[in-house]
C-alpha cells in the first residue's frame, strides 16, 4: 500500500513539479522534505494523546486533508474549508513511510516558539490576573444573578469556555498538532467594551477543545456545555454532523456567506456487509456510492460567476453551471457505463440535467483531478470529469440538496436556506462532495465523510440598496434560534480580518471569541458564535448578526479593483462564422515569485480546435508548457482535452491561444434555439499559489527575528482552482424558421435550373425518324419474306 | 423545356428575342424603375411587426426616474470635459466605480492617412472608457452594450449623463440576465473601431489599441445615444452601419413599440411616419424616406457609431435626439424610460436577434419593404444586362452561318485574344492607380502645389479618374486595328462582368448595386462604336460613376431638406471622396476600393468600345 502511494506521490510530483524549470525543482523539494517531517511529527504527538483515537468525527488526524491543512494552510476554525492539494498528498505520504526526520525543528515548535514570544510579554502576566479576574467575576455572578445584563450573559459563556480552557491548557501545546485551530495562538487579551465593564476579555478561541467535549460522545459532556448540544446516544457505527456558516464582508461591499455541512460515518461502503442503517448520512447517496462503486464524487451548481477581481477568492470554487467528477473504485470494470448510470441517477436525485452528460462532454484529465480523499489512484481511467455550462440553478436543485441534511431545513444553519433570499443574490453555488477519510491517525479504517457546501453572495446594491450594513436577517429573511440538535457543533464565523479593532465595522451582538485560520495563503482573523451554546442567542432568543459600516462614506469610496496573484480570463476572438480563436489569459499578479499551473481546458467537437496553432507566451516571449496532454476530438463522440503544465513568470499574463474551425452541424444536432449559441465549458487552471502570508517578508516587527529568517514553508504556497469563463460560440445556423421555403425555393432550382442544364448539356439532338406504322411493318414484313425490296 | 431542348422552337425563341431585345430592354428598364418607386407605395409594403417571441408578448414596466439627475452628471461631465480638454478619464472611471460598475479603460492611437479636415484630426489618441454592470448570477456569456460618444465641443453630454444614470438605475435591479456594457467612446467611430477590435481581438485596419481587461462575453446587441439638447422633440432612430449592412428589423420594431408606448416622438430618416399614403404629398414623403435610406445604405459608411458593431454580427443601432421648434417636448425621464424599456427587452433575449429580416428598406418607420419585394426591381434591370449578351452571343455566333450560305468559305478574323485582353488589363490597372496613387503621393503633390493632404489626396483621385479615360483605344496598342468581332467580344465580357458585379453587389449592397445598375445598365446596353460619339460620350461621362456620386450628394442634399449652390456641392463631393477613402483605411469600408478596383474598369471598357477604330 505504502509503495503504491508512494508510485503515485512521486508520479504527480514528476508531473508537478519536477517538469516545471529546475529552480522550482530545487525550491519546491526541500518545502516537502521539511513539511513532511513536520507532519510526522505531528503524528507522533497526536498518537500520545489518549483522547485521539476516541475522537473520530473531528479528529481524523492522519485524513489526509487535514494533515495537509495541520501543515500550513488553514490553521484555525477554517480548516475544513481549505482544499487540499497534491503537495499535501505528497506530504501526507511521505508522513505514513515514516520518512520524517525528527532532528529538525518542526513548524509546530518554531510557531510555538513564535507565539510565545510574541504572546509572552503579556500572556504571561495577563493569565493569572484574568483567571483571578474571572473567579472574582464568577463569584459576583454568583451572588448577584438579578443583575445579570446581557453583557454579563456572554461574560458567563466566555467564563464556561475559559474554564475549559484552563483545564485542558496544560495538555493544549501537545495537542496543537490534532487541528490547526489548535496552532493558532491562543492568548487572551484584555479588551475594554464598556463602561460596565472594566475589562473584558476577548480571547482567541480554543475551538478543538471546546468541540472535543461538545462533540465527542465517547468523552461525557463537561459541566459548562448546555444540554441542548448534547448528541443522542451514538449508534454503533459512528456517525458526526456538523454544520459551519462562514460570512465574509467583501471588498466591494457586497457579503459572501458559505455554509458547510458535513457528515461523517464511518462505515465502510465497500465492505463485505452491506450497509443498511442510515443515520445522519443520507441513504440516497449511501445507496448510489455503493450501487456504483464510488470512490469521490464531487458535484456542484452554480448560478453566476466568481468575480474574483472584486471579490478574491471564494473557499471553494466552481465554474458557472453544473460541474460532476467521479473517482470509482478500481474494482469497476465499465467505467463508461456506470458513469453513464450513475450521472441519470444523479440527476433524478437532484433534479438536474445531469443526464445531458455523455461522451461528448466527459473528459479524462490526467493530472488537474486528483482524489482529495485518501486514495491511491493515480490511473486516471477510473476518473469522469464533466461540466453542463448551461444548467439553470433553481430551487428545484436547492429542495433535494437541503433533504440530504440531517436537520433538512427544520432546525439549525440550514433554517436560513430559504429559496427566496438565496436566489435574490448574485451568485449562489451548491456542491456536494463525497470522499472517504482516516478514522484515526494510522488510517487503518477509513469514514466517508459527506460535505454539503452552498455559498451565496448578496449584492450591495440590489440587496443592500446601496447600504452598507448586513444582518443575519436582510440577507437571508430568517434569523438563528437554535442549532440542529443533531449536529455535534454549529458555528457562525465572522471575517474580521480588516477590522481588528472595530474601526471598519461594528459587530453586534458582538461576541468575544477570536479564531485564526490561514485561509487561501492569507491569514484571518474571525469571530466566532457557537450557537450549541445557548449565551451566543442572547436574551431574545434568536441571532441575528448585524454588521454595521461606521463611516459613512463608505458608500461613496469607489471599490477597489483587487489584484488577486493568480486569475484568469478567456473569450472567443475573431468574428463571421466560420473560424475563431479560443483566448485564454492567466495573470500571475506575483511580484516576484513564478509559479506553476495546470490548465485544463474541454472543448466540444464542434469547435475544431486546430493544434497546430497553439501558442503560448508570457511577456511577449514564447513560453513552453512542460508537459502537454492533448486528446483530440471525434465528432459526435468525444471532445478535445487539452491539459497543460505552465509556468507563470512574475509579473506577467501568460495567453494561450489555439484558433479553432466551427462546424456545420447536422440539422437534428441543432439545439432548439441555435441562434443563442454553444457554450464551452470553463477551462480549470490547477496550481499552487505563493501564499500572501509567505510574501510577507517584513513582518519582523511581530514576530521575533530568529524566526523569520527562512521564509516558512508550510505557509509557501497553497492549492487553488480558478475557473474561467464559460464561452458562448455562434455556430453557422441554417435559418430554421423558413424550412418550407428553403424546400420549395431549392427544389424549383434543382428541377429547372440544374435539370434543364443537365438535359442540354447531356443529351444528343439527332433528327428523327418517323416510325412507320403497323401496316406499314406488316407489309415490310411480307415483302421481306418475299424478297421483294422493302417500302 | 422541351422550349430549349426542341431546335425549332429554341430559334423561334431566340431570334424573337434578339429581333425584340431594344423594346425588352426599355421596358425592363422602365419596369424596373416603376417597380421600384412603387416601393414606397403604402398598399405594397408591410406594416412591421415584432417577429422576436422574446419581446413581443410581455411588456415590461419602466420606472426610470432620474431624469434631472442624469442631465447634472451630464453637466458634471461637460465641465470636466471642458477642463481636461477631451475625454476625462478619471472622472468618467470613479463616476461608473460609484455607480457600482467594474470599470476598464482602453488606450488607442491611430494616424490617418491623411488629415481628416471634416473633423480636423490627424494623429488619433484617445481612451474608451467603459463600465461592465454584471448581471446577477449569470456567467459572462453575453452581453449588451450602451454607447454615448464622447464628442468635442458641447455635444453630446447628455447623453453621458443618461448613460451613467441609467447605469446607476440599473446596477440596483436585480433581474439582468446578461451583462451591460456602458462604454463612453472618445473620437466617435475610431475609438468605437479601437473598442471593437479589442472587444474581439481582431486588428483589420491596423490601429494600435490596449487589449481590453473586461469582457461580457459576446455581444447581443448595441445601441448608441446620441443627445445633445436637456429636452428633444422627437428620437430619430439610425440604422445604415458599415457597407450598407442593417440591424435585425426587431430592433426598429422595439424602438418603434416603446415610443409608441411611452409617447414619444420617433423618425427614420429625420421623417414621421405619415398616414397619408393616398395623397401625393404622402406618397413623396415616403419616396423621400425611402430614397434617404437608399443612399446613406449606398454609402457604404457607419451613419453613426452602431455602424461599426454589425460586422461582429451584432445587432445595433443609433438613437439620436433630436430637438426642433415643435412645441412638444420631451424629457430625459421619458428618454431614459424608454433606453430602460428596450434593454429590458433586450434582457429577455434567449436568442440573438435572427426572426425578423436583415435586409429592408423603410419607407416609414412603421412600413418596410423586405427583400423579396425590392429584389425584383433590381432582377429587372439585370435581366436588360443578360438579354443583350444573348443578343450579343447570337451575333457572334450567327456569321458563320451566313458565311456557308454564299457558299463562300469566309473564316469571319476571330478577334486576337490580345486585343480584347489588352483593354482589360489596362482598364483594371488604372484602377489599381486609382486606388493606390492618391494616398501614396500624397507627399509629391503637397510639395509640387500649394494644396493640403487632403486636397492632394482628392485631387489626385479625380485626376486619375479623368486621366483614365484617355486610355480609350487600348485595344489598339498590341493586336492593331480592332475588328467589328473584336468588339462584340469585348463588350459581350464587359456586360457579363457587369451583370456578376452588379448582381454581387446587390446581393451584399442593395441600394449601392440598385444605384450603380440605374447609370450602368443603360450606358452598357446602348453603346457600340457605331453610336454618334461627341453625343454618347458626353451621356457616358454623364452617368459614369465619378458623376453619380456628385449628383448623389446634390439629391442627398435636396431630400434632406438642406439644398447646396453649385459650389458648396463641389466642395461637400471634395470631402465626400477623401470620407469615402478614409471610411475605407479606418474602418475597412468596401465601397472606394468597390469602386476603384471594380467598377471603374467596368466603365472604362465600355469607353474603350465607344471609341473602337
């Protein structure tokens, strides 16, 4: 198993990177050597804590996702949102052969250090004081329960949480490695809200613990947790739901809400006992991902298009339209025809033309997608990858995907899902994915865990009137009141990364719990309510966050366009009907570090892609892909594939150009309206970004020197998949709407012009002979017989 | 067809039409015109109507109402164009960044071929600015585009004004299902041209342009506003775009149902539509409308900024204000309602515009004429081409019979291959002068007369053009004297190769192939070397193409109400030449090198067999 995966690592990392320029080879290679020891250790340490194995639906520490996350890129409450990549499958492999080095300091004990000290100075002093603060405010509590304000019920949460906090610290640096919530800093600040108050703390949460005891039904229940988080009593095979909504104030005024659901179980789909007993997992899928041998499954719809310019980047991308990849089990023998099955299944499921998927628009990329799950394949024959860009998303699709919830739209985040609200947004995305992951830290079992994400973005101007201020209520018409009883944690993070201080916005009811996450190689900062606990709804019962913009003239700032490091464009140039050329611009807004990227891009048969013409540059000099995987096309059958390794320099746009022939259809071939056009999916572009937090080489002033020498590596870069444009390319159109005219119109011309034309220039004119009549012939006949001479 | 395939009756046949074919000819020419004025006649032509399913049922509902509010940011415009001294840029980007848009901007130079002195500009800089409303939840597919140009002078700012306010009125709704595109165009047509071959990646004409950032995907449809006055009297709709191409009939019809709707003035050509078809006056005003239409097609050049979009297959058009002394008016409200209404519309597209015709003339705004009706006109004055090359085909043929007949053996002198090819190759080439000379030696004349570029240019086509014709007896250069065969032949390839230019023409061009059949056709139906020479010279130089453009432009002059002396007429066919060349090298308009390279020789052979020795 362990060589297998360890074939595979180094496949992709030959496809990777060692194809890419030497230099990236020398810089990249160390970067996993180091991350791979740090990851073992990492799991050395998660192996001594007794509480790791007991803890399956959080803890899968050695999945292979999270170790990946657990090594650089979302620390903190955000980690189940990152995408994992290759490097971290890489990483990860390496960790299980055990190739770690442990002579090396480890990026938990450098950030460890690093925090101290910058924590030090006052952590050390402020801990004490807060907790004999806290037990000086409990005591008061205590006594004077009638003054109790509303200010002071979050004070009694925050007490709740530190209590648990305090009891678990001591075991808090061993644990850092089980999540990266676990590594960001945990200080305690003192922070002055009001008057009533002399000081307050607003402290950084220490989420894995607090999830630890509210979720983990092997461990009893702390005193501090509410009973309403309490889980029913758990069934033999372990099941864990859990449920997260992330709001992020955007750029450009507008909101970005993404919620993620995820279920656990850990139940082998592929075992010899078949799986009969649903739970919280929902039973339509279980039976479609054992029916048809289903590795992975990743499925989304999406209404609109991420404006990355204006919006950075979204936690999980999708291309506009419906988007389907399957990874199947090895043991499939028919790839093609169960893909076939299962993508009608799949639409009766939710309610989607799914069906439309067949060989002419599924591809076989052979490097852009790789299984996030744990796994082992790198044979790309098991894997279908297909886009429908023109699917419509509606309720219709929003209905089937809230009932794979446990709660369904009853109770919980997903009470906010409601159609109304969701579709009056300027982009909404929907995805299911499927993969299975490590139960514990030596992966000897594995779970299949099941994501259900939608994310949503509110515009300022249609929903916001121009106002810049959001609420839990303006965005979704509903407010929180509870969290589903079934799910074993529910939380609402709040970006408030650009408003440490409360200068930009006012959060109300504001809430003391701070997370950081390293989130798309950026690292944020997020207030964090914990609706299992019963304070975070304050006296009236109901949650309706409200974020304010202090100044005013926020609305007359225009917004700024924003530079992401990587995003792409592509259009159709040229113009008539007859050839055009496919643009495909990639912008690396890096300004000095080039990085690699996978482009991957599928094109109907019907658009003749002429390869010939290919050509690639950056900064007005030729720039060779690496590594080229072209599959031409056949009509009717299959579209082209056309799968690059670029390197991006600094600095640059890098264009990719490839003209193409458009083809006449047969006339049945037609859609039913021809004259809007043929859409071509949205090209994928793969890659491993430089990450923000590692451009940042002068952030010395709060980090102590001994640290930041060696630019950290973990934070280096980070997976993202950009999706461009999908195109709409006019094909030459017969004019269908006069078909009995054509008819009339080209018959009358075969027939008289042709025909006439034929006869003259055909046939030869020779005078006649007028033939002799019957008696006539009668009488020759005679004579001949005669022999007299004929008439 | 037992007609063709039976000897007899095929003689029978011919010899009526070649004993007949004068009397065939005029009346085909007469029919042929009549048909065509009978165009314009009310009961012939059609009332248009929405074909588009789209846009035909549901009317929507227009609640623009920032009327005084788009007018002030069109003053904040003229005054900030009035400090910048052309396009200000700046503002323009914050303005459409306030109103929510994404905004781009693109850089364009161009360097004419020479000085354009209409509008007094040379060396061409510029920048288009445009601001990409993205529709909610849709994936950049398509789009539609509103234009205001950004003129000199005090032109054209309300315009500006309107646009950004509707781009502030429509950034807050949220049921755009593609992308709108505000672009404020500086140096009209050229950054238009810049934006377009940006937009599509495309260079034809060599200009030196910044590839765009943004795009929407590919374009629905296009409209232009043009609006200098706070209120205006009427909306004149303009259609003819570049070599005579026009927009899908549905967009008149929208423009048409929302002015209807909303109660506003609205004209093609500058006319009203009339009620009156059975009156003289009625019928003239359509005539008058119709002929407008003709000749600003036969031009062959973008009649205002939506000229340029139809070559990407898009369909557009331009809406100009217009602002008289009826005591009616309108105001930028009900302007605003109205662009409001049709981009609804527009919005609900699920096809590109395709039910309705693209080939059409109006007559009115509320009748058309489609292309099955105005074609026969055109077939009538070709066939007069055909039928004299069957009588000339039957000539040629028929010698030989008479020949065995005398019993004689006459070979009738076949005319040498030489003599017939000579005239043709020297015709084509001083059309090849024609074309490239007068750009090119720009320079020499400038030094050796005391005129400008743009005169030299002019006067160096027109001194081609008159110097071509003494290339009249080429035939003679090579092969000798000419034979009666010789020019039989000659003439029997030139009406061919007029009939397959002609015919070509139309098809692409109606009114340019209509125009250019109504001088030709006679010209290369009467003229032999046997026709009285001073008299059928005078006629040839008459209705030669040169000449017809002169009288075009008295004609234009005349029906649009504006008449010109003698010698602003010489002067406006002066600049209407060096506009022609120059339509040609900025936006790659057919008609000058269709000219040049085509049409001159055409008429240059026929002088050739006027003057056969």
């Amino acid at each position: 198993m362990a060589a297998r995966r360890c074939l595979g690592l180094w496949f992709f990392l030959i496809t990777l990177c060692v194809v890419s320029t030497g230099a990236d080879v020398l810089h990249t290679t160390p970067v996993t050597g180091t991350e791979s020891s740090a990851a073992g250790t990492e799991t050395v340490v998660a192996r001594e804590l007794p509480e790791a194995p007991s803890d399956p639906g959080e803890h899968t520490a050695a999945e292979p996702t999270r170790e990946g996350e657990q090594n650089d890129r979302t620390r903190g409450g955000e980690q189940t949102l990152g995408q994992p990549t290759r490097e971290e499958e890489q990483e990860q492999e390496k960790t299980r052969e055990g190739e770690q080095t442990p002579a090396q300091p480890t990026r938990e004990e450098e950030e460890e250090e690093e925090e101290q000290e910058q924590t030090r100075g006052e952590e050390e002093f402020t801990r004490e004081e807060e907790e004999e603060e806290l037990t000086r405010e409990e005591e008061e509590l205590t006594t004077e329960e009638e003054e109790l304000t509303r200010e002071e019920e979050e004070q009694t949460r925050e007490e709740e949480e530190l209590t648990t906090e305090e009891e678990e610290l001591t075991t808090e640096e061993e644990e850092l490695t089980r999540e990266e919530e676990e590594q960001t800093r945990e200080e305690e600040e003192e922070q002055q809200t009001t008057a009533q108050q002399e000081e307050q703390t607003k402290r950084w949460e220490a989420t894995e613990l607090e999830e630890e005891h509210v979720h983990d039904a092997a461990v009893p229940p702390l005193a501090g947790d509410p009973p309403a988080a309490d889980p029913p009593s758990p069934p033999p095979s372990k099941d864990d739901f859990q449920e997260e909504l992330v709001i992020r104030p955007l750029h450009s005024g507008d909101i970005y809400a993404s919620f993620q659901f995820r279920t656990v179980w850990d139940a082998d789909f592929m075992g010899d006992q078949k799986v009969s007993h649903y739970r919280l997992f929902p039973k339509s899928l279980g039976q479609v991902i054992t029916k048809f041998s289903v590795r992975e499954l990743h499925i989304s719809f999406t209404q609109g298009y991420w404006r990355t310019m204006q919006w950075g980047q979204p936690y999980l991308p999708s291309p506009p339209g419906a988007e389907l990849w399957v990874w199947f089990q090895d043991t499939v023998t028919d790839v093609d025809g169960t893909w076939k099955e299962l993508t009608n299944v799949l639409s009766g499921i939710f309610c989607a033309s799914l069906n439309f998927i067949d060989s002419t628009n599924t591809v076989q990329p052979s490097a852009s997608f790789k299984p996030l799950g744990i796994g082992n394949v790198t044979d790309h024959s098991f894997l279908r990858y297909a886009t429908l860009p023109r699917e419509i998303v509606c309720t219709e699709n929003l209905t089937p995907w809230k009932k794979l919830l446990p709660c369904g739209s009853k109770a919980g985040l997903s009470v906010l899902l409601k159609s109304e609200k969701l579709f009056h947004s300027t982009f909404h995305s929907q995805a299911v994915h499927v993969r299975p992951v490590c139960q514990d830290p030596q992966c000897r079992t594995t779970s299949m865990e099941l994501r259900q994400t939608l994310n949503v973005v509110f515009d300022l101007h249609t929903s916001g009137q121009g106002k810049r201020e959001w609420s839990l209520f303006k965005m979704f018409s509903r407010t929180l009141t509870e969290a589903c009883p079934l799910a074993s944690s529910s939380k609402v993070y709040v970006d408030v990364t650009d408003n440490p201080q409360g200068e930009q916005f006012e959060l109300s009811p504001a809430t003391p719990l701070l997370t950081q996450a390293v989130v798309l190689g950026d690292r944020r900062t997020y207030s964090v309510y914990d609706l299992t606990q019963q304070a975070s709804f304050g006296s009236s019962r109901s949650l309706n966050m409200l974020l304010r913009w202090k100044n005013s003239h926020n609305n007359v700032v225009p917004p700024v366009m924003l530079r992401p490091l990587l995003h792409s464009e592509r259009y159709v140039a040229g113009y008539g009907l007859q050839a055009g050329e496919i643009h495909t611009l990639i912008y690396n807004h890096h300004p000095y570090r080039a990085f690699p990227v996978l482009l991957l891009s599928a094109v109907p048969w019907y658009l003749r892609l002429y390869i010939h013409t290919l050509t690639v540059s950056s900064k007005g000099k030729d720039n060779r892909p690496s590594y080229i995987h072209y599959q031409p096309s056949k009509d009717r059958e299959r579209p082209h594939l056309l799968e690059m390794l670029l390197q991006l320099p600094p600095n640059s746009v890098t264009e990719v150009t490839v003209e193409f022939e458009r083809a006449l259809l047969k006339w049945t071939e037609y859609t039913p309206d021809p004259n809007h056009g043929f859409y071509v999916g949205s090209s994928v572009i793969s890659a491993l970004v430089p990450s923000v937090v590692a451009m940042d080489t002068n952030s010395t002033l709060d980090r102590p020197l001994f640290s930041s020498f060696f630019p950290c590596k973990e934070e280096a870069s980070y997976f993202m998949r950009v999706y461009t444009e999908p195109l709409l390319v006019n094909l030459p159109t017969p004019d269908f709407s006069m078909p009995y005219n054509v008819i009339c119109l080209t018959c009358t011309v075969v027939a008289v012009g042709y025909g006439s034309l034929y006869n003259l220039l055909t046939r030869t004119f020779q005078v006649d002979e007028p033939s002799p009549g019957l008696a006539k012939r009668i009488a020759n006949v005679i004579r001949r017989f005669r022999g007299v001479p004929l008439l | 067809m037992g007609l063709l395939s039976d000897p007899n009756r095929r003689r029978a046949l011919i010899g009526m039409l070649t004993r007949l074919n004068a009397p065939i000819c005029m009346i085909c020419y007469m029919a042929g015109v009549a048909w065509f004025m009978g165009l314009a006649f009310e009961p012939f032509t059609l009332r248009t109507y929405m074909s588009e399913n789209a846009m035909g049922s549901t009317m929507v509902e227009e609640r623009f109402p920032a009327g005084e509010r788009a007018l002030a940011t069109g003053r904040e415009f003229a005054a900030h164009k009035k400090k910048t001294g052309g396009m200000p840029v700046d503002w323009l980007v914050r303005t459409m960044q306030a109103r929510g848009l994404e905004v781009y901007t693109q850089r364009f130079s161009r360097k004419l071929p020479f000085p354009d002195e209409d509008k007094e500009r040379y060396m061409v800089k510029g920048t288009n600015v445009y601001g990409i409303l993205r529709a909610p939840r849709a994936p950049r597919t398509e789009a539609l585009v509103l234009s205001a140009p950004c003129s000199p002078g005090n032109e054209n700012n309300q315009a500006v004004g309107i646009l950004l306010g509707l781009a502030q009125y429509f950034r807050s709704q949220i049921y755009w299902a593609k992308d709108i595109i505000f672009l404020v165009n500086e140096h009209d047509l050229i950054g238009m041209q810049a934006w377009l071959e940006g937009y599509h990646h495309t260079n034809t004409t060599g200009m030196d342009w910044s590839p765009l950032q943004g795009r929407g995907g590919s374009i629905q449809a296009a409209l232009s506003l043009e609006l200098s006055s706070d209120v205006v009297t009427s909306l004149d709709l303009v259609l003819e775009g570049l070599n005579g191409q026009l927009p899908n009939l549905d967009l008149a019809n929208l423009f048409y149902a929302f002015c209807q709707k909303i109660g506003v003035l609205c004209t093609t050509q500058g006319k009203l539509p009339r009620n009156d078809w059975d009156t003289t006056s009625g019928y003239s005003h359509a005539v008058q409308t119709m002929m407008l239409m003709v000749l600003k097609q036969a031009s062959s050049r973008p009649w205002g900024d939506h000229g340029l979009f139809l070559r990407y297959h898009i369909e557009a058009a331009s809406i100009k204000g217009v602002n008289s002394f009826r005591p009616y008016k309108t105001d930028a409200t009900t302007v605003g309602r109205l662009l409001e209404g049709m981009y609804r519309k527009l919005n609900n597209l699920l096809e590109r515009l395709h039910q309705s015709y693209f080939f059409y003339l109006m007559p009115s705004l509320t009748r058309f004429v489609s292309i099955g009706y105005y074609m026969p006109a055109f077939g009538l004055l070709a066939l007069i081409l055909l039928l004299r090359a069957l009588d000339l085909w039957v000539q040629l043929s028929s010698p030989p019979t008479r020949t065995t007949e005398d019993g004689v053996e006459v070979v009738p002198a076949s005319p040498g291959v030489l003599s017939i090819l000579t005239p043709l190759v020297i015709s084509h080439l001083t059309g090849v002068a024609l074309y490239t000379l007068p750009v090119l030696s720009q320079e020499l004349a400038v030094e050796h007369f005391p005129v400008s570029e743009t005169e030299a240019v002019v006067l160096t086509a027109i001194a081609i053009y008159t110097g071509g014709t003494r290339s009249h007896d080429t035939h003679r250069l090579l092969a000798g004297e000419g034979t009666e065969q010789g020019w039989k032949v000659l003439k029997l390839v030139a009406v061919l190769y007029l009939a397959v230019l002609l015919g070509c023409t139309a098809l692409i061009n109606f009114s340019l192939g209509f125009i250019l059949a109504l001088t030709l056709v006679p010209l290369a139906a009467f003229i032999t070397p046997h026709v009285p020479k001073t008299l059928s010279a005078v006629v040839m130089v008459i209705l030669s193409p040169g000449l017809t453009l002169l009288f075009a432009v008295f004609f234009f002059q005349e029906l649009q109400e504006t008449p010109v002396t003698l010698q602003e007429g010489w002067m406006l066919y002066l600049s209407v030449i060096s506009q022609g060349i120059l339509d040609h090298a900025l936006y790659g308009s057919l008609l000058y090198p269709l000219a040049a390279l085509l049409v001159y020789p055409c008429w240059l052979l026929f002088w050739n067999i006027l003057f056969w020795k």
